[in-house]
C-alpha cells in the first residue's frame, strides 16, 4: 500500500540521491520507467551515479541519448523512479522539464532535467508486517570514481549545471 508524500523530496530522500554520499550508494541500481508509445511501462536500470538530486522538486539523471528510454521521455514526457531499499520503497513520479541536453565528453549520452510531481512510499499492509525488503538492487563491480565516463556524469550533473 503506498501513500503520497507529496511533490518534494523529504530531507532523507534528498541526502539519498543528493550525491553527498555517493560512494556508499555508488553500487546501487535505481529503476526508471517511461512511457512508450503503445501506452506500456519501459525500464531501464540507472545507477545512483547517473541520478542526483539538484534540489527538493529536480532530478537530473544521465542516459543513453540514443535510448528508448530518452526517446520516450522526449516523447511523452513522463517517468517514474524507483529507489528499493531495506529502509524504504518510494516511487518518485516526474515530467522531464528539458532533456536530452548533450553531455560533454559523453557523445552517447543526454542530461534530463525532471520535476518532481508526486512521491508514492510504500508501506507494508497490514497482512505484510513482519515481512520488508532484505536488499536493495545491486551491481558489481562499483565503477571507480576516478573513471573519466564517471567523472564526466559527475560533472554533468554538478549543482549548477543546466
């Protein structure tokens, strides 16, 4: 059963995926549905480094600028975020308010601004309790951060930028 916590990122939510403590997410995948053009759900798996919070109501996020992900959120605008984790299940519903801006130093690659217009958490039912999510989605191996694909999604999702 999920409940809306509103348009805005609370603080835990905003530490999350503010980069602040990207090392300790660094592993961690984040789902991001769109829309496609048949009406259907389409995912595709973000890592934490490719998302980051520019503020309580943005999200940035880095993808393939050749993607259908891309092209679905040219499209039709819309995507959903999925942050799955032992401490919490939240559904970060947005509008893509530009996007694809090019990247530099990553010529496959586009930068999405999103707006935040609903978070859903997820909470246990009632006949639920007892059980929760044990972990979250991973990947191995962690990129290093002094990789220049990562240092360039860092820099192209810095505060300020955009």
């Amino acid at each position: 059963m999920s409940r809306s916590l509103g348009p805005s990122l609370p603080a835990e939510l905003l530490a999350r995926l503010s980069e602040a403590d990207l090392p300790a997410h660094l592993a961690k995948a984040i789902p991001l549905i769109t829309l496609d053009a048949d009406g259907r759900p389409h995912p595709m798996l973000l890592s934490s480094l490719e998302v980051r919070a520019a503020d309580a109501r943005t999200i940035r996020i880095v993808i393939g600028a050749g993607s259908r992900s891309a092209r679905n959120l040219a499209e039709r605008g819309v995507a959903t975020l999925l942050l799955v984790e032992p401490e919490q299940t939240v559904y970060v519903k947005a509008r893509a308010r530009t996007g694809p801006a090019p990247v530099e130093d990553l010529p496959d690659c586009g930068i999405f601004v999103l707006g935040i217009e609903d978070i859903l958490e997820d909470r246990p039912a009632e006949w639920e309790r007892g059980l929760r999510i044990t972990d979250g989605l991973r990947y191995a191996p962690a990129p290093s951060l002094d990789e220049p694909r990562v240092r360039a999604i860092l820099k192209a999702l810095a505060p300020g930028r955009g």
